[in-house]
C-alpha cells in the first residue's frame, strides 16, 4: 500500500510539473503573435501582412515538425530528460530574438524557440505512463489545459511591453522581453527536474525507429490529425491573428486586442481537462460530432466580413417614349405621367448605429432611387430615368463576434482533448509516435493559418477570410468522420451502433 501510495504521489506531482512546464512553454511558443504585431504597429520594422504571418507561424512550423522525433525520443530516452533539454535549447533561442535587427533574424530565431511547442509531445507522452488507461482522458485533459499559455501570452505580453517600452516612448525596451521569457522558461526547468520523477519506458527502446513508426500506416492516424489540424491548429493560428484581427478592424489597441483574444485562448486551454471527462464519458466521437457542429455554425456566422457597401438596386424606367417636364429627389414627370422615387433619408438607423457600435445586431439595408435624366431630355421606351442604390451596412459587432469567437475557443478546448482520447486507447505502446505525428498535423495548421491568413487578406483585403478557410476544414473533417462511421456501421451493424468507441 505504501508503495502504491508513493507511485500514487509521484503521478501526481509528474502531473503538476508538466503542466506548469507546458504552460510556460505555450506561453512562450505563442510570444510572436504579440511581439511582431507590436513591432509592426509602432513602426519599429515595416513588414506587410504576409510577412507578419510568417513570422507569425514561424515557431509553430518548428514545434509542429519537430513534435514526431521528440515523441520518439520521449518513447525512447524519458520525457524528464527530452522535456528538460526542450526548454534549455527553447530558452537560448528565445534570448537571441532579444539582438533581432531583420526579418531572416526574426525568421531563424522563431525557428529556434519554436521548439517550445514540441512540449505538448513529451508530456502527453510522459504524462500518461502514469496513470491507468481509465483515467488518462481526464489526466491527459488536465494536462493539456497547458494551453492556456496562450492567453497569458495574449493578454500579458502587450503590458509588458508597455511597461517595458514606458509606453512606447523607449521602443528599443521590447528587447527585455525576449530575455525576460528565457530566464522564465530556465527557472521553470529548474522546477520541473526538482518536481519530476524518471520512470522506465516498457516499449520503445527494445524496438528500431520503423518498428516505432509502424502505426503511421493505419488511416485512423491521419483522421485524428485532420480533426487535430483544426482544434489545435486553429486554436493556436487565431490564439495570434486575433491580436492583429482587433487591431485593425475594430481600432483597439494592442492591450485592449490581447485581452479580447484572451477571452478565446484561455477559456480553449482551461477547458481542455472538461473535455477529457466529457470523452471519458460519453466517448470521443460524439464529444467530436459535437464539437464541429458547433463551429461549422459560428465560423459560417463570422464569414460575413464588416461592411459598408454601395450596390446598384431597382431603377426606375419609362413606361413610354416622351419628354421629361419635371426632376426632383422625389419626382420624375414625363407629358404628365409621374414617376415617384424612394428618397434617401439623412437621419436613418445606419447613421444613428455608425455613432453607436453597440446597436445593430444584424445586417441592414437601406434603399433609395436617384434621378439620371434632367429637364426636357427626351427618353424612349424602357429608358432608365432613375437608378437605384442599396446601401448594407454591417457592424460586425464586436461583442457578438467575441461570443461566436468564444464558442469556437471553448468547442476546440473540448475537441482536442476529445482527439487525443483515442491515441493511448488505440495505441497504448505508441502513444509517443502517435501522438507526435497528430501533433504534427495539427501543429502544421497553427503555421500555415497565419501564413494563409496574410496572403488572403493581401489578395482580398476581408480580414474574414480565415473564417471560410476554418469552415472548410471543418466540413471536410464532419464529411470523412461520418463516411468512416457510416462504413463501419455497415459492415458491423448492429453492433457498431452500440459501441463505438470499441472499433479500431
């Protein structure tokens, strides 16, 4: 019993030092969103919107293609040691951002602290040879609440820089802020080899590295990694480009736009451990139907961009040929017939909404009729006299864009917990390799969004573009689940139908 106690005590503090530890390491892994934004607004460097998204998701294509041999390596040497020598070679590299001058320095430095996000790969790995397969969807939730390192990134960072650059009269002080983040990620180190405990790894070190990579070649795989691709991969692209997204359509400052995209970070990482007791539950695939059914309708909802719109409507036409006798906003009068016009109204709702941003809700139209003919023109049959204009004016108001953005944060907290729920079922001796490679793929979707984010707001100039990207991915991910589901059920009706969870 006192040995059982003693493992009990060793679980449990293994699990409080990786978590702490991967927050600090997500903290730091998302530092560019804020850093390269702040730069950019103050003019410190002048790179365009692609370049931004770039930098961006530049340490996230590090953590992201990295995240497959740290998961060997954790499989094969320990996660004290793999996760210990993560943050010490993170740590470095986030010092060097702090003598940046270029973007190919930005570039190289961002590659090198992006190892930051290969911390997800150790510790899931390390975490769940601790616990029993019944609880690790809990554990593993709890775990990955690590995510909120996002949020404290999002919300933190814009006042320390503040307070750092004295408000932006010293800009050359966002330099302190690098060092600053190195000297946390030793000191959390420090903590974590004092509070972790060495535990032998059964598989892994007796097998070669294609032995270890063999469970890459079931399709299973690659399905949870597209679903991963979005909950994780989404959360960490928009965990960025809220930052900016704020800045510039809604005119916050970059306090203010960190704060607001904190109420989607933090919420998405905290609620993470929620969505391992949900898949302990009720089991991952229905955790996961629910998951994108929820945010296919949000990101359908924040597809439609802010928007002041002029577009022709419904002119007016004669009805027969004759000479125009009378023009004015109201009337149109040809050998006396009379066309009346829709006027424009200068006091109307959009003026009164575009004073107050807390009013409309929902899209509004205006519309109105404008004359193109003058006295004694002469028209013909069908001739436009009077053309139309609609006007549509949308706020995209900014508390209900947070909500639905709210509900997008909380449904993929709950969706990646839900995704890694299979991994230690269906590969207990890989969850390593496993999960390094859906760490892959979704860690792919935290670098390219950004990326893709930039190049489709440079082609389009609608900042929400990404909106219809996500809605894509989601019903890409919706359509191949059910095929997956619908096929097994076939073959295996009615047994399938009462236990899901039990099919490979």
């Amino acid at each position: 019993m006192g040995k059982r106690m003693t493992e009990k005590s060793k679980a449990v503090s293994v699990l409080t030092v990786n978590t702490l530890s991967f927050i600090v390491c997500f903290a730091c892994w998302m530092l560019y969103g804020v850093l390269i934004t702040f730069l950019v607004d103050n003019g410190v460097f002048n790179f365009d919107k692609s370049q931004m998204g770039i930098l961006i998701g530049t340490p996230v294509l590090t953590g992201s293609i990295v995240r497959l041999p740290v998961g060997v390596w954790t499989d094969r040497y320990g996660g004290r040691i793999v996760f210990s020598l993560v943050m010490i070679v993170s740590a470095i590299a986030m010092y060097m951002v702090s003598y940046c001058n270029t973007f190919n320095e930005f570039l190289l430095a961002g590659l090198g602290f992006g190892l930051c996000g290969t911390s997800f790969a150790v510790g899931i790995a390390y975490t769940s040879i601790w616990f029993p397969k019944e609880r690790q969807g809990t554990v593993l939730g709890i775990f990955g609440a690590g995510n909120a390192g996002a949020a404290i990134t999002s919300f933190g960072a814009p006042l320390l820089l503040n307070t750092l650059t004295n408000n932006g009269q010293n800009l050359d002080g966002w330099r302190s802020l690098p060092k600053l983040y190195a000297g946390i990620l030793i000191l959390t180190c420090i903590i974590f080899w004092l509070g972790s405990h060495p535990k032998k790894i059964e598989h892994g070190a007796g097998f070669t590295l294609m032995q270890q990579l063999a469970p890459l070649k079931y399709p299973r795989v690659w399905r949870f990694g597209l679903y991963y691709f979005f909950v994780f991969g989404g959360f960490v692209a928009l965990s960025q480009w809220l930052i900016p997204y704020y800045l510039n359509v809604y005119g916050m400052s970059l306090a203010t736009a960190g704060l607001m995209a904190s109420i989607f970070s933090l919420p998405s990482g905290v609620i993470r451990a929620f969505g391992g007791w949900l898949s302990d539950l009720f089991g991952a695939r229905k955790v996961m139907y629910w998951v994108l059914g929820s945010c296919l309708v949000a990101c359908i909802l924040l597809c439609v961009p802010r928007m002041d719109i002029m577009s022709p409507g419904e002119g007016v036409m004669a009805i027969k040929k004759g000479v125009v006798t009378r023009v004015d906003s109201s009337l149109i009068e040809v050998d006396g017939r009379q066309y009346f016009l829709k006027t424009k109204k200068v006091d109307n709702i959009i003026t009164v909404a575009s004073q107050n941003e807390s009013m409309l809700v929902l899209p509004t139209f205006t519309f109105w009729q404008e004359p193109v003919v003058q006295v004694n023109d002469k028209v013909q049959k069908k001739q436009l006299m009077a053309r139309g204009v609609t006007h549509i004016f949308f706020q995209a108001n900014v508390w209900i864009f947070t909500a639905l953005v709210l509900i997008v944060g909380v449904a993929t907290g709950i969706g990646k917990s839900a995704v890694y729920k299979h991994i230690p079922d269906y590969f207990p001796k890989d969850v390593g390799v496993v999960g390094g490679i859906v760490g892959v793929i979704g860690g792919l979707g935290g670098w390219i969004g950004p990326i893709l984010f930039g190049f489709m707001l440079n082609s389009t100039g609608i900042w929400t573009s990404c909106w219809l990207f996500f809605t894509i991915v989601i019903i890409v991910c919706l359509g191949w689940m059910h095929l997956t589901i619908t096929h097994m059920m076939n073959q295996q009706a009615p047994e399938i139908s009462r236990n899901f969870e039990s099919v490979k």
